[in-house]
C-alpha cells in the first residue's frame, strides 16, 4: 500500500506550498466551504493581494473536507487539488496550505501556423485550470494565416485564412500560395466572433484569461495579400508586394490596425492585448516614399527608429481603450512606454533588460519554453526544431535570474509554435508532460522545488491526463539523454550522466 504521503507527493502538480499529514484517507462524504472568514483572511496577511485571490487551505478529514479561501477563484483552485488526488482514487488527511508564486502562468498556442479550433482550445484550457494555470495566449495571426474573423476588413479571412500546404513548411516550399475555402485542397480556418467569446466565457468559469495576440509589424505577409494598401510604396507608385512587414509610414495601417484592435478588445476583455513587435525585417521602410516622409516629420535617422514609433503609437491607442500592451523582447530595442510588458524569449536577456527599465516583465525564453523543440531523441520524435528541452531541463528553469527585480517578473510562460505541428495529437504530444513542469515552476516556491519527487508526480498525473484523451509523451520510454537534463544534442559515443 503507498503510504498518504506519497499519494500527495506523486500526484499534485503543482507542489503546494505547504502539506501537513495526518492519519487516515477521506471517504469525502462532505464538503464545506468557508469563504472569507477572519481565521483564514489572518492566515494570508502577509501575502500579495493577487496571492490572495488565489490562495486556499483544505483541511481534509476522514469523513469530509474544509475548503477556507477568500474568493470564488481560491475555492475553484482548492477543487482542482482534490480533483487531482481523486483520480488516483484516495485522498490522503492532512492540511493543505497554498498560494501562487506567479501572476501571469501560461501557455501560448499558436494558430497561424497551424489551425486546430473551439473544441481543441477548450480542451487545453481544461488542462491549464487542472494545472493552476491561468493565461491562454492565442497567437491569432501571422504570415501563414489570419484566424480571426473581421467585419472592419473581411479580406484578411476571405483571402487568407485557406492555403495550401498542411505545414507552414509545405506551405513556403509551394511559394506561400492562399486559397480559398471552397478549395478542396486548401488548409485552414478562422475563429467567427461568437466562437472566442464562448472560449473567453469557458475559460473565465476556469479562471484563465485568454490573451489575443494580433503581430505587427513583421510576420504580416498575408495582411499585405489581403489588404495592399499597408504595404511600403517605392516612388513609382508600386507596392513591395508579399514584404514582411507593414508600413508604419501610411496612415492606412494605422487605421486597419486600430480598427482591427477594436474589434479584438470587443471580444476579448482581458487587461492585455499582445501586439507582438519581434522579427521585423524593415528591409522595404528604406526604399518607401511613406516611411521616409515618416522619417523626416520625426526626425529620425535609422529606419529602426520606425519601429518604436509603430509600437508606441499603438500603446498609446491600447492603453486609450483601458487595456496594456505586451509585446516581444525586441520592442525595447526602440523604445516602449513603462506601461508595457515585455516578453523575453530571446533568452533571459530581454526580462533582465526590461527589468532594469522598470517593465513588468513575462518570461518565456526559447532555451526552455519552446515546447516545439525536441523533447528527446531526433531518431524517436516526431520532426522538431531547436535543442533539446527535455522535461528535466524545463524543469529546472529559474524565471528570476541575476539582477532582475523580483517585484516586476510577472511571470511565465511556455509557447508552442506549430510551424511542425498539424494535428492536435501532435500538440499535446509536445506539451505533455513538459507543461506539468512550467505548472509547477510558476506556482510552487522555488525553494520547495525537486526533480526526483516531481517526475514521480508527474508519471502519475499522466496517466491521469490520458485517461482523460490526452494524447501525451511517453516519460516509460524516455532517453538517458532527455532524463539527464542535458541541453544539447552530444557527440556520438559521449556517456551520458545519470543521477536518478
């Protein structure tokens, strides 16, 4: 028989901050709920008022359990952790004290790329509420695809939701073709407006946000095939058609972009649209007779410069409309109102920086937060890119690093891209378990963080997971390479170390 202690230790992901064991299993014959008494307000004192929100303490008894929380949320999180233990069929006595480390735990999907719909997205969110996730981030556009339905311009779906090629790198080895959706051969799909505001309405029930993100100003070839008009214009009166970017030198992006948000802030009322800002090329701004008029009117000297220009004017409209702006790590390199979030992907460095700054700042750097990188062996896994993120290398992440205020990291988050990813199979392939580590890094203390008892948790919760249709990695089959927390792929012949 596995002592009650164990049962807790293996199974709830994440950790909670505190377990104190008693004798007995609870036959939970009964649940009380006891929602913002003095005992229980005077135990969180001390923490964050969004600490607050979300903390509990479960008492469990042999014929019934106390749930003490201040709010709704906090008696929703205690429910998930019984939940949790009721899958393996005992739920051990004792006292559970628990409160998140993080604000912001989430996961990003990507739908441009790779287009999967309602019933998948709903799924997911089920897995994050599971997990004391809290943040849905949906990457609504980008080059291969525009998900998003849109009265303001209905082109941007009409023209480019549908293409050809299953992959994005079929897609761009057929030179980027868009079909329409009466194509039998076309691959696709947008989001109607009612279908993301049931997902909105379905995540808030589980108390996770969804964020939009709509990108700008790279990665925006199929707004440029849709709508050419946001496209630079060389002194001849031609467009630079199928460029990267959009032209912040043309009023007229500004007014497909505003008008575009608004209907996004419409659907989605989370405090934060993700405006995206990374990777822009600005290979056309130097040749456009509207980015150089742009130029002169500010003053600016390097193209560059056009960037922050596009980045601040949109904040400023974002922040008009009651809401912040995140954007990538690369919209500080032209400077952002302090009001902005910064997502640091390129590594640590962009958190570190945008802390110094005084930005809040999320991170999700590609070296342990891209989930469609490897997660073993190149010869046993589905087609990936990147090095290898294994689960025991995610695990190990550390989002505070050296130097950064610790007031400011609101938090974390993992993001899946699906450049390889066609089928949602294969999405929760590279998501489970390694999102069971995230779970666990953004809500449990540092400190209480451990590998060896983790990985027994988190063999159990999949079984959990595939109970519930799940499709997830096999941890039984896992490499000595991927158990050994290396990051890199070695040389032939090099011993891998081992030490659980």
């Amino acid at each position: 028989m596995i002592s009650l202690f164990l049962i807790l230790n293996i199974l709830l992901i994440p950790k909670p901050v505190s377990f104190t064991p008693a004798d007995g299993v609870c036959s939970i014959e009964k649940v009380v709920v006891r929602k913002d008494r003095r005992p229980f307000r005077k135990a969180v004192a001390e923490l964050e008022p969004w600490q607050r929100q979300e903390a509990y303490r479960l008492t469990i008894q042999r014929d019934r359990v106390k749930i003490e929380a201040l709010t709704e949320e906090g008696v929703f999180r205690a429910r998930k952790s019984l939940e949790q233990m009721l899958a393996l069929g005992e739920v051990p006595c004792g006292i559970v004290f628990d409160y998140p480390r993080l604000r912001h735990r989430g996961l990003m999907i990507d739908e441009s790329r790779s287009f999967k719909g309602l019933a998948f997205l709903k799924k997911q969110v089920d897995a994050l509420a599971l997990l004391k996730m809290n943040v849905l981030h949906l990457h609504l556009d980008d080059s291969a695809g525009w998900r998003i339905e849109s009265e303001a311009c209905p082109e941007l779906t009409a023209k480019t939701a549908w293409r050809i090629g299953r992959t994005y790198h079929e897609w761009e080895a057929g030179k980027y073709r868009f079909t329409t959706e009466d194509d039998p051969e076309g691959y696709g799909g947008c989001y109607s407006r009612e279908e993301l505001k049931e997902l909105v309405e379905y995540a808030a029930e589980r108390y996770v946000t969804v964020i939009p993100e709509i990108e700008m100003p790279g990665h925006s070839m199929e707004v440029g095939y849709a709508c050419p008009e946001v496209l630079c214009q060389l002194p001849d009166g031609r467009r630079h058609t199928g460029a990267w970017d959009l032209c912040p030198g043309s009023e007229t992006t500004f007014e497909l972009l505003e008008a575009v948000l608004e209907e996004v802030m419409d659907i989605f009322p989370s405090p934060f649209i993700h405006i995206g800002g990374d990777e822009a090329t600005m290979k056309t701004w130097s040749q456009c007779v509207n980015c150089q008029r742009r130029m002169e009117e500010e003053g600016y000297t390097e193209v560059k410069q056009l960037q922050g220009y596009l980045i601040r004017r949109i904040a400023a409209f974002v922040q008009n409309h009651g809401r912040r702006i995140i954007g990538w790590d690369e919209i500080l390199e032209t400077g952002v109102p302090k009001e902005a979030v910064v997502q640091s992907w390129r590594g640590i460095s962009g958190g570190q920086k945008a802390s110094a700054e005084g930005h809040e700042v999320i991170m999700s750097p590609n070296t342990h937060c891209y989930y469609n990188y490897y997660q073993d062996l190149i010869r046993k896994e589905p087609k990936a890119v990147g090095e290898l993120v294994s689960l025991r290398f995610t695990y190990g992440y550390e989002p505070l690093s050296e130097g950064m205020d610790p007031t400011l990291l609101r938090g974390v988050q993992a993001n899946l891209w699906t450049e390889l990813i066609a089928t949602p199979e294969h999405a929760e392939y590279m998501l489970y378990p390694r999102l069971f580590a995230l779970a666990e890094t953004a809500w449990t203390p540092a400190s209480a963080k451990e590998y060896k008892g983790f990985r027994k948790r988190a063999r159990a919760l999949l079984d959990v997971f595939r109970n519930l249709e799940y499709n997830t990695f096999d941890m039984d089959t896992e490499s000595d390479l991927a158990r050994s927390g290396l990051q890199r792929f070695p040389p032939e012949g090099v011993p891998i170390p081992i030490d659980d």
